[in-house]
C-alpha cells in the first residue's frame, strides 16, 4: 500500500492522503514522523484540536519536524504532492496536513 509507511503508522487514514503523503515522502527525501493521525473524539480533545478537526475522520496528521531545514524540505514536498492545508506549530515542532475538502483550502497557518 505505501512505500515510506509500515501499516500501523496508517491506520484509519483515508487512502487519498496516504496516497498524498507518500508522494511527498518521495519528493522530500527526509524521514516523515506521524506523530497524530485518525484520532478518537477522547484523543482529539486531549491533544487540543478543534471540535470539526479533520483528525475525527482520518484526513490528516501531524508530522514532527523540529529543525528548519528539514521543515523547508518538508513543506515543499507537501506543496509539490498536492495539500493544500497546511499548519506549523513551532511551540511543539510539528507541521499538520490535511486533505479535508470539506474546510478552507490554500490555506496555511502558524501557531506559535
């Protein structure tokens, strides 16, 4: 199914974003770290994520990325594979993707 991803680091994903991130994995050609994928309603509330997150439904993750070379390589691949939701959370060292249609697209956010 996916080539840069053992199985139980994609369970409950949506195959349109496995799909997605392994592209990107490809094109970046540095270690993609899932740190939150499919989440539980108890899962989603203890890690701070919004009441509609697209977390609930397996249409994102978060990825860790802590250093800024890594990020640049990251995020472009993401761009470069088609996402077109993307957020950097510098306090904990994590970028999220989604391929939610249902939320704003072209759309990047910073949470510091």
């Amino acid at each position: 199914m996916a080539k840069y991803f053992l199985p139980d680091e994609i369970v409950g994903l949506d195959p349109k974003l496995i799909d997605m991130l392994d592209r990107a994995r490809g094109i970046a050609k540095v270690p993609f770290v899932i740190t939150s994928g499919k989440r539980t309603v108890d899962e989603n509330t203890a890690a701070g994520g919004v009441g509609d997150s697209s977390h609930l439904r397996g249409l994102a993750v978060d990825l860790a990325c802590k250093e800024s070379r890594s990020r640049y390589f990251i995020l472009s691949a993401l761009f470069q594979a088609g996402f077109t939701r993307l957020g950097i959370y510098a306090r904990d060292g994590h970028i999220h993707c989604d391929c939610d249609d249902s939320l704003p697209q072209q759309v990047v956010w910073v949470n510091t």
